[in-house]
C-alpha cells in the first residue's frame, strides 16, 4: 500500500484526478488529496465507514484489478489525522498507522534531522552541495577538474564560497555516459578524496558512484555519504556497505540507465510512480540498518523537460515520505531546451529554479555554482528565520 498527500488545489493536478476519480465538488481554500494506491476492499470498508460519519472528508474509489484499488479522500491535514485515529480505534492499526505517519511527516518536514558524520542537518535550514566531477565527459564541466590538482583546487574553492558538502564523482551520469570499471572510478577519486581532506579534515564529503567497491573504499577513506543514482538498483550490497560504515545515503529515482534514460520515458503519474520508487527505497534502506536518507526525484533522469517541472512545483509533495529532499538541476538540459540557452548560459536559470525547489521542499540543492545557492540558501533561511539576522 502506497500512501500519499497530494497538492489537488493545483489546477493541472485537480484536472487530472478529477479525470481519474470523477470528483464532483468544489474544493475550499487548505483542501488537500489523500490517495492510497494498492488498498485492499477491506481496507476501503473500513475507510468507507469511517467517513460516512464525518463532516468535512469526501471518498472516491477507482477499482484498478480484482485484488486492489485505489481510493482518494479530499480534506484537510488535521481531518486525515482524524481519520487515521478513528481507524486505529477500529482494530486497523496498520491501515491507521500508515496513515498516521503520513500525516506525521508532512506536518513535521521542517523538523527533520540528518546526522551526517558528526554533523546535523537540520530540515529548518537548506543546504549546498558542491559538485566535483573528476571526469573527463560530465555533462557541465567534463574534463575541467579531471586532474587532481585542479579538482583539488576546485573543491576547497566551493568550501570557502560556503558549500556544507562536496560530492565527487568518477562516472559521468549524463545521457547516453559510457560506464568506466572500477579500478578507473577509484584511480579518480580516490587520490582527490584524500588530498581534500588531509587539507580540510572536517570538510563532508559525499561519493558520487553505484559501484559498491567504489563506496566501500570512499567510506574508508573519510567520505561520509554514498550518493547513488540507482539508489541501489544496480547492486544491493552498496546498502550493507553504508551501513558498516553507519553512513548516510541518497536514493535517487532514475528511469533506466544513463545509457537509455532518455529515450523517450513515459509515466501514467510522474510524481506517483516516483514517490512510490522512494518509498520502496527507502524501506530497502531501513531494513538494511541504515537511519539517515535522503531523498532526490532525479531531475533529468529518465524525464521529459514538463516532468521536471512538475516534480518542482509538487516537490513538497515528496515530505510525505518522511526524509529531507535534495535536488539536482543545475545547468541542466531542460533548462536549456525550454529557455534556448547554451550551458555557458544557464547559471541564472538554475539559481531561479533552484530557489523555486528551495521555498518547495528542496533541503539540499546539488549545484555547480556554490556562491550563488549560498546567496540563495542565506536569503532563504534569513526569510524562514528574520529574527537570525545579526546586521
């Protein structure tokens, strides 16, 4: 059973609910969607039952096969949380519960924490992520920092311009990227990942890689979280391995390979199918032992340019599943595509995009130009929080 709290206000997103489940209503101002994707007919009775008793909760069911359906109540956060307890009361505790923690975490986002080495990050303040690509073919900057002087350089640059973490990467992860073998991924960051932190030891960094051996051996060396692509689609263990070091992970949704990602994806729901990948994930993740995640939809993975901006305007959708949210656009080619804009040209763009994700649910903004998303993190946390400003 999938659970998830949905921005129905949105016209494009009303538009295309009331054609799933023929609403019939007009929504007030703090209305919001509760859809449960795979429910059994049991746990629709009881739902059913409940509701019929309540003032200010409409139900809508969509049969999908003979085993599970698919239901969507509309009303407010504080009514869902009503609901869920009157369920609970009803000897459906996991049905209420599940309900329950949904409810939880899109009220309590702002008041999660990641631990990450001996750092917090704490979900009322926003974050930078530097990328450092020792790459010679990465999509924005391939071949700029593959040397490791440079990449050094590069790196202690972005910690002195305010980045929180830097995030290497050995493998580009651009459409159509060639895979390179273990032994060339470590030869690349390995070497960097030393030299940045004999420099700046208390410097987070996170490794950019699918391949288990890449992660165990950036773990090894001081790195503290694994960021992986495929959110361990492409090998299982990476999970094991991060929780031995009792690191923290970035699950990301991608759909397919970098090699075929961009061939033409398709989705029925682009943010549903996303948040369900997560979920799972995420649940992957917890049964491997492993207590701080991070979430990121992929921007660009395995998406046309309309579904990356809807994953950024429903991105706070995404809080429901109970983990802080990074994003990742940076120059990126829908940006580039919608606006006709070459990369030398899409840092404007970017840092615009990159504010709208931020004001969402985007916690951790993954960018190339560190000054300018520290201008944008400081202006957004000053905003969240007038009463920190010290001038």
């Amino acid at each position: 059973m999938k659970i998830q709290i949905i921005n129905i206000l949105l016209p494009e997103v009303y538009h295309r609910y009331n054609q799933k489940y023929e609403i019939r209503q007009n929504l007030i101002t703090g209305c919001l969607g509760l859809e449960l994707r795979k429910i059994n007919s049991a746990g629709i009775r009881l739902i059913q039952k409940v509701i019929q008793d309540k003032k200010g909760l409409n139900l809508t069911v969509k049969n999908t096969n003979q085993y599970y359906d698919e239901l969507l109540v509309i009303g407010s956060i504080n009514s869902f949380s009503e609901l869920s307890q009157e369920i609970i009361s009803l000897q459906n505790e996991y049905l209420g519960i599940s309900i329950k923690n949904t409810v939880h975490n899109w009220i309590n986002y702002e008041s999660i924490a990641t631990k990450i080495g001996n750092k917090t990050f704490q979900n009322n303040n926003s974050y930078v992520v530097g990328i450092l690509n020792v790459t010679p073919d990465s999509f924005s900057d391939g071949g700029k920092y593959f040397n490791k002087d440079l990449a050094l350089h590069h790196a202690l640059e972005m910690l002195e311009n305010g980045a929180d973490i830097i995030d290497i990467g050995g493998e580009s992860s651009r459409p159509g990227a060639k895979k390179v073998s273990v032994e060339e991924e470590l030869d690349r960051v390995i070497p960097v990942i030393n030299e940045i932190l004999i420099k700046a030891p208390d410097t987070i960094l996170s490794i950019d890689t699918t391949k288990k051996e890449v992660a165990f051996e950036a773990l090894k060396s001081g790195v503290k979280i694994v960021n992986d692509i495929s959110a361990g689609n492409y090998e299982y263990e990476i999970f094991e391995i991060v929780k031995s070091f009792n690191a923290a992970i970035i699950l990301m949704h991608m759909k397919g390979t970098p090699q075929t990602m961009q061939q033409n994806p398709l989705y029925e729901d682009v943010i549903s199918e996303i948040y369900d990948f997560l979920d799972d994930k995420i649940q992957q993740a917890k049964k491997a032992g492993i207590c701080d995640i991070i979430i990121d939809p992929g921007i660009g993975f395995g998406k046309t340019v309309k579904d990356n901006y809807e994953i950024i305007k429903r991105l706070d959708e995404f809080r429901g599943l109970g983990n802080s949210i990074m994003i990742g656009l940076s120059r990126k080619s829908f940006l580039g595509k919608s606006l006709n804009l070459s990369m030398e040209e899409r840092d404007i763009p970017t840092i615009i995009a990159e504010s709208f994700a931020l004001k969402s649910a985007a916690r951790f903004i993954r960018t190339h130009n560190v000054k300018n998303a520290v201008y944008l993190k400081k202006i957004s946390d000053y905003l969240r929080n007038p009463e920190g400003i010290n001038v």
